[in-house]
C-alpha cells in the first residue's frame, strides 16, 4: 500500500538520531521473512533488528556512499510476523541523523553502480532488502514519490538519485502506477535511462522466480 512520499503524513523529519536498544530477530523472526517474503536469513540479520523498548522492528538506512548510516526507521510489524506491540505508534517512525541528507534509502553494492547497471526504485525497504538479496541495487524511496510539485526536499531526491543511479527503474507499488508514470514525465529528464516497470502486486510479494521477468533485467 502506497504512502505520500512526504513523509509521516506531511509533518517534516527532524534530525534526531535513535539511540534505542536493538535485539537480533529470533529463528520465528526469521522464518516469517523467509516464508512470506522469501528473504534469505543472512539478509534479514543484516538489514532488520528489533527495538527492545517497543518490539517493533529497526531497518536503519543509508546513503550511496557505502551504507554510511542516515538513520532508522522503527517500523510496526508487518501481517503475519510473530512480533506483537503493545503502545500506540505510527506505522513508520523515522530517525534521521543528519537533517540536510535525502530521505532515501539505498541498498547496492559498495562500490559505484558499473556504466549502464539499472537500480530498481522500490517504496518499501523491505521490497529492497528483498532485491539486493538477489544482486539487484534497490533504492526504497520510503513512500511515493510526489512527482507533480517541486520542493527542496523531492529535488535533493532527484539529483541524489541522477547522480548515483542514472539508469533506474521505477518499480512502485502496484497501486502507484500512475504516480510511476508522473515521476518518470516529470524528472526523466534527469536520468540517462530511466523507465517504468509496471507490477502486479508488490515487490516484495513478487515470487522470487518472477523479479526480473518483472522488472526487465
């Protein structure tokens, strides 16, 4: 399910880091991310904690520069997962250490994308833990990208994104198509190849077997 781009329901993210307490996911942690979504353990060890205070789930993110750390988001379990929070929280809580950095979160290789290697921008990070576990670089924009206004915030996204990942495909939820489309019209411009790839169901609900079908790579 798509969300706005603009994050936390339009309230803007403050510098604060998360300084919480993290626990390593259980073997019942890992065997929901291996069978609902098909997530390899190892992947699922280095990408997911669990926040001690709150038992929800801690995916920190970071920038192209070789996973420096930008923050974490403090996320309520997913349907299914064997975690149970009691306490009333937003379904995504955003730490961010560094105020003037992208609120973008890149899963590929640590050393630069080779000349004409696609990155796949996804919403979810879960959906881009899901690709770089198959060797394909993932960018989770954390939301739907609003393509039809311009702001300091979305244009740092953009040059960030054409920087780094000048060849992208833009794989949005599948019931964000039509907002694929708009970002792709509205900053395709920017891109050296940039293209839509149209989905059915969300990444990381696509079968493995079927990703780059999907995605045409």
């Amino acid at each position: 399910m798509s969300i706005e781009w603009t994050p936390q329901a339009h309230k803007v993210v403050e510098a604060r880091p998360y300084t919480g307490e993290t626990l390593r996911l259980d073997a019942t942690d890992l065997a929901f991310f291996r069978y609902k979504y098909q997530i390899c353990a190892r992947a699922s060890e280095r990408c997911i904690s669990v926040d001690a205070a709150s038992n929800r789930y801690v995916l920190p993110f970071g920038g192209p520069d070789g996973y420096k750390l930008r923050g974490h988001i403090l996320r309520m379990p997913w349907d299914g997962s064997p975690r149970r929070v009691t306490g009333d929280y937003m379904k995504a809580d955003t730490f961010k250490i560094n105020p003037h950095d992208p609120l973008l979160a890149w899963y590929t290789p640590d050393v630069p994308l080779r000349s004409g290697q696609e990155a796949v921008l996804v919403e979810d990070q879960l959906s881009a833990i899901k690709l770089l576990d198959r060797g394909i670089p993932a960018i989770a924009c954390l939301g739907k990208p609003v393509s039809t206004k311009y702001s300091s915030d979305g244009n740092s996204r953009v040059h960030e994104l054409a920087r780094h990942s000048p060849w992208l495909v833009v794989a949005l939820d599948a019931d964000a198509t039509a907002d694929a489309f708009a970002f792709v019209r509205q900053w395709g411009p920017a891109f050296k190849s940039i293209r839509v790839a149209i989905l059915q169901q969300d990444i990381k609900d696509t079968p493995i077997e079927d990703i780059r079908g999907v995605l045409g790579i």
